[in-house]
C-alpha cells in the first residue's frame, strides 16, 4: 500500500510559478494519497485567491505578514500527516516520476532519513546546491578563495558543492537542496520543526546538520530531477537577500561549532563569512559610483595631458596644480550630477556632452573672478577640450558594448549594470510580448522586473509562458510602494489593460517620484502629450517624461523665482510703501498649493490686476508660488492635488478664456511635461502681452 505524502510549500508573490508548481505536482504518476499544504506570507499578487479558484483541494494557510522560510514551513509542517513530507520551493516543476522513484528509494534504503533529486536550472545546467558539504573551515577555505571555480574536480577544492562527485550517481551527502527535501515523518518526530532564527537562508543546512546528528543519512539521488528557477522567491522579498544570506551562514557557524571548534577554527569561519560579506557589499557599493569614478578619471587625465603638452612635463601638476586640478574636478563632476548623468541617465552620451560643455564654462568664470588660481588658461582650454571628448566618449563606447550585449552578466542588485529597472503596468498577453521583445535586445537598457496590473488575480497564462514570466508585482493600487521597495525608473503602459484615463492617474500618483513614462500606443490612438518615439524590436515607445520634476529644471526655475521675485521687490519697494498707504487694510486669501496643500496670500483691494497681486512675490519668493504654474485656486473650492505650483501666470492665463477642471487638467499636464527655461520665459513674455 503506497503512503501518503505531505507537501509543503511557501509561497511569497510568485503566483504562477506556484500555479506551475502545483500543476506539476497533479500530473505526477505516483498512486498514493497526496496531500499538498501551501502557506502564503502574505502575498499581494493574488496568489491567494488563485488557489482557492483553481487548486480548492489544497490546503491552505494564509499569514498576515512575512514570516519568513522556516516559520512558514513549520505552520505547514504542524497539519501535515503525511507518513513522507516535502519541503518544496513554489518555483519549481516536478517530473512525472519523481515522487514515485524517491518513494522506492526510501523504501528500499530505511536508514536514510532525507534525500533530493538533481536540481537543474532553467537553462539546463546543474544547480550545485543540490548536493554539498556542510561549511566547516577546511571545506569554506577554497569557496571563499574562489579556488573551487577554477579546480572545481578537486577533492579539496570542490568539496563543499561535491563538484568533483559524479552528477549522475547515487551520493551520500551531508546536506542538499532546501528547493526539494524528501524526508520521512521519523526525522520530523526526532530532529524536530525548522529553526525559526533562519530566515531565508541556511534553515536547510542546520535541518540537514541536526538530521545527521540524530543518526539519519542524507542521500542525493539523480535517478530524476526537478527544475529550479532558482531566485524568483526571493526576488519578490522584501529584504536584502544578500545581507541575510551572510547572517545565516554566521548564524550556523555560532550555533554547531561555538562549543566542538577551537577559537581558530571559528575566527577562520568569522574571518571568511566577513570577507565574503564585505567584498560583496564593497561590490554592490562601487558599481553606483563607477559612473563617477570614470569621469573623476577622464578629468584627471585630461588635465595631465593639457598640462604635458603646455609645459612638457608633470611638475606643475605636483607643485601648483594639484588643488586648482581637484577643484575643477568637483564643478564637473558637480554639473554631471545636475545633469543625472550618474542616475537616470548613465549612458547618455549627449547630456555627457553638455554636462562638459557647461563643466567648462563654469571653469572659465571661476578663473576670471578668482585669478588666484588662474594659471594657466591654455591649460583650461586645452583639459576642456579633452573632458568635452573622454566623458561622453567612454559612454559612447559603453552604450556600443552594451547593445552587443556584453555587460548582461554584470548585475547591480538584480539588474545588469547600466540598465534601468522598470516595470510593465498591465499583465495581460500585450505585456508579456513587449516584456520578451525587450529581452531580445539589450540595447534598449531596460531591465523589465516584472508586472503590476488593475486585477493581477484575472491574470492567467498557459505553462509555456512559465518559463520566461516575470513577477506579477501586485496591483497599481501599490504602485509607489513597489516603485520604492525595486528602485524602479520607469513605467511601461500597455492599452490592453488601462485606458487613457488610467494611465494619466497612475501617472499623477506617482509624478513626485521622477519617472520615465513610456506607452505603447493602441494602432492610431492620439497620444499622451508631446514625447520621442523609440522603436524596440516591433513596438514604438512613447517617452513621456515630467520635465518639470527634472532636478536640473527644479533648480533653474527656483533660481529664477528666486532672483526675479527679490529683485521685483526691490524695484517696487516704494511702490509697496505708497500702495500700503493708500489700501490700509489687504485681503487675505488661502489657495491650494501642490499635493493638497494650502497657504495664505495677500492682495491689494484693487482693479489693476499687476497691481493687486504684487504682494504675491513675496509668495514666489519663499517656494509657495512660481512666476509660471498652475491656477490658483481658492480654498473654498473643493480640495484638489495641483501637480505644480500655482503660478502669477501660465497656459491656461495666456487667453482670457475661463476654463473648467478637465481643461485645466489638459493645460497642467501639458505644461509639466513641457517645461523649461525657455518655455517659462516665452509664456510669461505672451501674458505681459494680453495684459
């Protein structure tokens, strides 16, 4: 009679993987009872209702937050009756066979406790993680000296993946895989639940640790094997995968060899984890900067060969240049970041070129009123020069070498370096179709890291689609939360799953967070606002950017308000004495502002429009008001969340025309994604005029 196995799985966010998983699961050739036990922490994907539609026979558990692995597991564990028990990773698939060959296994073999078929990969290699050492000093050393990639077939070197075993034999191992842990009910009874202070990682080492201590064997058995899409868990976490990653290997060390090892067995243990720790973080760390450090480098270098070639030699630079060299250093890199060279836009080759440009102007006027450090100014000139080429230059190169896909295996986070994260806003086919083109083509440098969608647990997609699926990330109603928690830079609308009217919603909720907003147009559908076209692959993307929000814009228009509205005052100074004279006392107003907020304003009680809002600059002066912005709209109005600031003038004032809500809505948006210096001039230029 064939026994009953329990199934536990742990579910966080990836409801079609675990769909996957289950169906898996349901066309496995085993004959015996099977009981499968899904606890999901928490999700917001709709991985929930999912279950309870299409899989109403599991059982499921459902916490209010993220417990983490090993708590989820032993909440499953504690209904589990299963005379066998799996812990199962929900992104994976099982064969046909395999719960029926690990079965005879265990039958045949009754002193093995636990066992796990080979892992492989999406892409068909083998996942070391199938089989390994426990991480004692002697086994760690070669891991984390990287000597077990270059002498993998080494008994000493390979000994904690057992790279040098044969894959495809039979091993008695001291641990495996936490992916897919056979095991009977006698080692859940002796060795006890999971240790719940693992979080994510490393409750699968002590688990197995514990087991051989209690007089089980751990056996790896190749004879069939499951697929592992190995990370998707834990991309939807939110945590920093790495950092407990290193805590738990810290924690085990503490826990099994605080009291058999010698204190330079630990210290060696500590030693290593930390160095792995550190160099991985010092790693995650620098790539943000090398942006940075590549132009502090083509500065310095440009400045070397200017000052060679001006007096044939590099003394000057140690006797005289060394401070001037490191204070044009900061105004370039300064401008750069202005520019968001080192941000949003690494790659972009032409706001490089204008960054130098501007780099060097601010070099020239520094010189003239500082002549102190004025040496040399063919020195300037000639550094300038070569900035104006290297900068944008290396990203040329870079953006070349990247659409030729040579920096896809170098990750920041889980993005490749130079990408920008980004995320598709509707799940549906469309989605998924633009989501594969853009894989197709690392030129674009969009790094798609998964899905939000209006109804995420409508969406439904067929097994084959499984494999190359992104994330559903929940729904747009958590849009900035999910935008925050992945560093996302842009959103990419599909018209098969919003409207116009919900794109232009999601983009005010999420206008202050300094997003690329591109949409794919439906056939001949008029679209969004004024933007450029990119072509990727078979889809034209409309680039709508909120130029207002730009931090280089930001800046110059506050300058502007700033230097106009103090000067205003100053010139109308007596004009203010005589008008507070004549109107003793003044109206006091309260408008909207942006995001909802209110402030107060003062009027004089006149017909002359120019003459009754002076007052106003004061407003201007301390960032309530702008001279070009939105309408002003009285508090007693219904409460609205302005997307700019209120403004002396701006589009819709341009025509003495009254214009509702809707339409100023239309002016507003237009005007945001619009903005610059000379559009702010141009409209104030055309309102002085209608005057």
């Amino acid at each position: 009679m064939k026994k009953t196995i329990s199934i536990i799985i742990v579910n966080y966010n990836v409801k079609h993987y675990l769909a996957n998983c289950i169906e898996s699961i349901c066309d496995s050739d085993y004959n015996g009872d099977i009981d499968i036990i899904v606890v999901d922490n928490n999700s917001y994907d709709g991985s929930v209702s999912m279950i309870r539609e299409r899989f109403p026979f599991v059982k499921l558990i459902e916490n209010d937050k993220n417990l983490g692995f090993a708590k989820g597991v032993n909440l499953g564990l504690r209904i589990a009756f299963g005379d066998y028990i799996i812990l199962l990773n929900p992104d994976t698939v099982v064969e046909e066979r395999t719960l029926s060959l690990l079965d005879n296994y265990m039958e045949k073999n009754p002193k093995v406790g636990i066992c796990g078929p080979k892992i492989i990969n999406a892409d068909g290699s083998l996942q070391l993680a199938c089989k390994r050492s426990f991480p004692t000093p002697w086994v760690a050393l070669p891991k984390i000296l990287g000597l077990s990639k270059i002498f993998p077939n080494g008994k000493w070197t390979g000994k904690y993946n057992l790279t040098y075993l044969n894959s495809n034999q039979i091993h008695s191992v001291e641990a495996i895989s936490g992916s897919f842990m056979f095991m009977r009910r006698s080692v859940l009874i002796n060795v006890g639940e999971l240790d719940e202070t693992f979080f994510m990682f490393g409750e699968d080492l002590d688990y197995c640790y514990r087991s051989i201590q209690s007089g089980f064997e751990i056996h790896y058995v190749p004879y069939t094997q499951i697929i592992h899409y190995k990370g998707e868990s834990v991309k939807s976490a939110p945590h920093d995968s790495t950092g407990w990653f290193y805590q738990a290997m810290d924690l085990f060390v503490n826990k099994h060899f605080s009291t058999t090892a010698s204190i330079l067995t630990k210290a060696v243990l500590k030693i290593g984890i930390s160095l792995k720790k550190g160099s991985s973080f010092f790693v995650s760390s620098l790539v943000p900067l090398l942006p940075v450090l590549l132009d502090l480098f083509m500065v310095i270098i440009a400045f070397f060969i200017a000052i060679t070639l001006r007096f044939g030699s590099f003394e000057p630079v140690v006797n005289v240049y060394f401070p001037v060299l490191t204070l044009y250093s900061l105004f370039w890199i300064s401008v750069g970041g202005i520019f968001q060279i080192y941000s949003r836009f690494v790659l972009a080759y032409n706001r490089a070129m204008l960054s130098s440009i501007l780099g060097f102007l601010l070099s020239v006027a520094f010189t003239y009123f500082f002549k102190q450090i004025a040496y040399s100014r063919a020195v300037i000139l000639g550094a300038s020069l070569i900035i104006t080429l290297l900068i944008p230059g290396w990203r040329l190169v870079a953006h070349l070498l990247k659409s030729r896909g040579f920096f896809r295996n170098l990750v920041l986070g889980q993005a490749p370096i130079f990408s920008r994260p980004a995320i598709i806003v509707g799940g549906g086919s469309e989605g998924q179709r633009i989501a594969q083109k853009i894989g197709r083509r690392p030129d674009t440098g969009i790094y798609i890291v998964g899905f939000v969608d209006p109804n995420p647990e409508a969406l439904i997609f067929s097994d084959k689609e499984i494999s190359s699926l992104h994330l559903i990330l929940g729904s747009t109603d958590a849009i900035n939360s999910i935008v925050d928690r992945y560093e996302i830079r842009e959103l990419i609308f599909t018209s098969d799953r919003l409207d116009n009217k919900e794109i232009v919603k999601i983009m005010d909720n999420t206008k202050h967070l300094r997003l690329t907003y591109r949409v794919v147009p439906r056939e001949r559908d008029i679209l969004l606002g004024k933007a450029s076209v990119e072509d990727v692959s078979d889809f034209p993307f409309v680039s709508i950017e909120y130029n207002l929000y730009h931090r280089l814009n930001v800046i110059s228009k506050r300058i502007f308000d700033i230097i106009f509205s103090t000067l205003i005052i100053i010139l109308t100074l007596p004009l203010f004495l005589v008008l507070i004279i004549k109107f003793r006392k003044w109206n006091k107003r309260e408008f909207w502002g942006r995001e909802g907020r209110v402030f107060n304003a003062w009027v004089f009680p006149t017909k002359k429009r120019i003459l009754g809002e002076l007052p106003l600059m004061i407003n201007v002066l301390f960032g309530e008001m702008s001279f070009v912005g939105t309408a002003m709209i009285p508090k007693e109005k219904k409460k609205i969340n302005l997307i700019c600031k209120p403004g002396l003038t701006g589009l819709d004032r341009i025509r003495k025309y009254r214009i509702g809500n809707e339409e100023r809505t239309i002016y507003d948006h237009y005007y945001v994604q619009h903005q610059s210096m000379a559009f702010d001039v141009e409209i104030i230029i055309r309102s002085v005029l209608a005057l």
